[in-house]
C-alpha cells in the first residue's frame, strides 16, 4: 500500500492507495501492552465500516487522521513538527506486502524507514509500524557515534548514553544503525522501543535519561529480538504472557547495570534507584502477587493504577529488576552473567527456557521467585546485598499525603483501623489546623466529599517501608567494578 500524507496542524489528510476491500486500522500497539483503539481517531473516511476498526474501501480512498497527541505511540501534527507512529496513522490490508509513505512537506525527516526517491517504504506491515517518521524545519541530528544518533528538535546532552549504551554493545553487538526519536514535552511518557530505534519524550525538567534511555536501547535484542512465544502481533486483541518481569524487568536491570558500572548515573542515584524498587516489595502488594501474575495482568492492573496499588500489584519492571540482580549476582559467581540467559535461549521463548538454562547453572529456584508472591524477593535479595529497613519498629500511622489530602492507606495499619481514606482531606489534627504529627494517639478532622467527620488514629508498628541497599566486596566488584555500592529508598510513609 501506498499513503501520501499531507500534514496541517493538528490533522493529517491522506490519500491511500491499495486493493478493493477491507483495511484494518490496529486495535494494540506492540510495545505498549494496552488496547489503545487506534481508530479513534478517524476522523473521516471514505469507506463502509464493517467493524470497529475495519472498513471497506476502494482501492484509492481518502481518510482524516486527528494527530493532537504528545504521547509518541500515537502521532502529532502541529505547523512546526510532526511525528508519526506508523500503527496510529495507517491501516493494512495484507501484513506481508510493502508499504511506503510519501510525506507532502519539505522538512528533513528522521525514519529508520527506507528510502526510495521520494517514499519511505519498508517490506513489509511488522517493520512499516516499527519504524516512526519525524519531521520539522528544526529537526537536527545529533551524532553519538559511528551506529547511533539522536533525531530531536531539542538540545541533548548523549554523554552519558553513549556510555551506557557502550556496555551493552560490549556484551551484545553493535547494531549497524540506531536512531533514539528524542522530544520534550510538557508531560512525561518515557519511551517506547522498535525494532532498531525508540521514540522517547519526556517532560522539561527530567534530566535522568540515561537510564531510560538505556531500557529501550536493550530492547533491541530483549523483546524486538528475543521475546516470549505468546507476545506475538495480532494487532486486534493484546497478547498475555507470564514473562514481563523477564522481557521489561530484566531490561530495566540491564539498564541499570549499564547505567552504573559505566558510571553514566551518579553512584547515589543508581543506589537510590535500587533502593526504591526493593522498598516496592515492602508493601503488601508483593505480598499478594507474583512477577508472573503482574504480567498476565498488567493490561487490567499495571496500566490502570490507583490510590490502592501498593496494597494490590507488585510491578514487573521493579520485581524484575531485583529479580535481575539476584541472578546476575549468582551468575557471576559461575563465571557467567545476565547476558548469557540471551545466547542461550532461543529468540522466541518460554519459561521453561529460561529456567532450563539457569538450572544448568546450579539456580534452581527462579520458577519459586516468579510465582510465589514476589516479597519472597527480599528474603533471595539478603544472599548477595545487605538490607536494612530503617523505620522498622517506629511509630507510624501507615498512609502518604499530598499536601493535607490522603493519598494512600497502606492495608492493615493503624489508618485503615480507623477509617481514613484515599481522597480524604485533613482539616485539623487534636483540634489544630496544622500538618498531621506521628505520636501515640491523635484525632483527625477530616473532609470527605464535603462531609466533615472525626476520627480516632492510634498510631502503630512500621514494618519497615525505608530500605537501606548496600553491596560491598567482591559482589560489587563483579557486577558493578566498584568497591561498593549505597543507596537509601525514598518512599516515606507517615
């Protein structure tokens, strides 16, 4: 198929050309593990629909794509810049024929697409989709090295990057091109990989990328070249599987790794990092739920958060990333690490896979970590890091505030006893219009939906929410090429 587009702001008109019958606009977007209903934004088109995101049409026909988002798995059009991604904007018909793009515009364009006179064309629909189209007047590109650049309209300082990403290429290749689509925008949506580049934007004052970055680099080989049997691309529905802890949490240790030991992150920050995620498996959600079930849910849970989170998921970004430092420190001590999972699983993999060569190695007790409730990653943790929970024991209340409204009521503490709620607003604590003090026994004015109620708080026993992450030693040496490393969680709760 072939789509002239023309841009203007805030749509995109196209004129398509293929064969005679139904075009299928996508339902999921891979990469992103959500139904997003991409036809939404039809806006017109000249065709019959026959089913929510299919339509008859004729072999040439015009539609209207409305382009306003700033979230890059989407698209946007503005008089200024434009971004494409390709599944957001252009339906198929047959997924194993070529499809190409001709842009009505004279801006330099940045695309992983290739290049044919004046159309950017790709084989087939898996690699037309995996493949964004940038444009703008502004468009510059900034130059790591000889295989990996930067598109951006904005500045970007790839220092850091390109050590981290160094690391990684040192372990799995150097890919011969690599293109990070780089925008700032006034909100934060991270990044989204594809095949051999990734389209990252976030908000003005974020200045830790090196991290992200590094996730969606890895991803190269973790999930676009080796990726669970069941993740599949049916384009209509979402694919389920068990293994995101393996194919996004042990991407996001790798990025740490590699963050780290390349010393493109500060020392306190990659510790403090840790640290946050293994406070994670404080809260009775790792208590509940398994890295496996947080994959096969993350479609209804993970992407659906709310003010109960903490009590009811764990995430498998950060259960997979302790879980991922718990086997390369295992790894390392048979002379192996991380990596060799990958040369020793097939590209298209299962569990068993994973576990059969682990199991080889003498790790016997990765099925017990990924389907026992994931707080048990605290107890493997303990075998190659120290961990202290600093406010264990200490008086607390069990809930978090955003200024004087409750944000979160951790299950079973004394704030759940007594009633309080997420959304509930402090008034006054003991009769006094001041910020809420931890002490044995006090009483809360409170607003709820504009009702005004007293209640009782007896202040009780932390668990231990405040984690204090240390590796020292040989351990540190192996993994990281430090003596040691420190970090102090900061997640507090009152």
């Amino acid at each position: 198929m072939l789509f002239i587009v023309k841009p203007r702001p805030r749509y995109l008109e196209i004129e398509a050309y293929g064969r005679e019958g139904v075009v299928i606009f996508p339902t999921y977007l891979p990469g992103s593990y959500l139904v997003r209903e991409l036809e939404r934004n039809i806006v017109e088109i000249e065709g019959v629909r026959v089913s929510k995101n299919r339509f008859y049409v004729r072999d040439k026909f015009r539609y209207l794509v409305y382009a306003s988002s700033k979230d890059q798995r989407e698209a946007i059009s503005t008089s200024d810049y434009l971004f494409i991604n390709p599944p957001a904007v252009f339906p198929y018909q047959d997924r194993d024929e070529k499809y190409c793009v001709k842009l009505d515009l004279r801006w330099p364009v940045g695309t992983t697409l290739r290049r044919e006179g004046d159309s950017l064309c790709a084989d087939d629909y898996e690699t037309f989709i995996d493949s964004p189209i940038q444009a703008s007047p502004n468009l510059r590109t900034i130059v790591i090295d000889d295989h990996h650049e930067v598109s951006t309209v904005d500045d970007l300082d790839t220092r850091g990057i390109a050590s981290a990403i160094r690391e990684i290429d040192r372990e799995m290749g150097t890919p011969d091109r690599y293109v990070f689509f780089f925008r700032r925008s006034d909100r934060n949506y991270g990044g989204i990989e594809h095949h051999n580049s990734s389209a990252i934007v976030v908000n003005w004052d974020r200045s830790d990328l090196v991290m992200l970055m590094a996730h969606e680099y890895f991803h190269s080989w973790n999930v676009k070249k080796y990726r669970p049997k069941e993740l599949e691309m049916d384009l209509e529905k979402e694919a389920y599987t068990d293994l995101l802890w393996f194919a996004e949490g042990i991407t996001d240790y790798v990025a740490w790794l590699s963050s780290t030991r390349s010393g493109a992150v500060k020392r306190e920050d990659a510790g403090r990092y840790m640290a946050n995620a293994i406070s994670k498996l404080t809260f009775p959600g790792a208590r509940r739920m398994s890295l496996a079930e947080s994959s096969r849910t993350t479609w209804i849970k993970y992407y659906r958060q709310d003010e109960n989170s903490l009590n009811s998921l764990i995430s498998y970004y950060e259960g997979g990333l302790v879980l991922g430092l718990i086997l390369d420190a295992r790894l390392r001590k048979k002379g192996e690490t991380i990596f060799s999972i990958f040369r020793n699983i097939p590209f298209r993999y299962a569990f068993a896979d994973v576990d059969r060569y682990l199991k080889s190695k003498g790790i016997d007790d990765l099925e017990e970590m990924v389907y026992s409730p994931s707080h048990i990653l605290l107890e493997k943790l303990q075998e190659v890091a120290e961990l202290q929970f600093l406010d264990r024991g200490s008086p607390y209340l069990g809930l978090m505030m955003d200024g004087n409204r409750i944000t979160y009521v951790e299950d079973g503490s004394p704030a759940d006893y007594a009633g309080l709620m997420p959304q509930d607003i402090v008034i006054a604590s003991d009769n006094v219009v001041k910020p809420i003090e931890v002490k044995a026994q006090l009483e809360l004015l409170i607003n709820r939906e504009g009702r005004v109620k007293r209640l009782l708080v007896t202040a009780g026993s932390n668990p231990g929410h405040k984690v204090k992450f240390s590796m020292k030693g040989e351990t540190a040496n192996a993994l990281l090429s430090m003596d040691y490393l420190e970090g102090t969680s900061s997640i507090n709760l009152m």
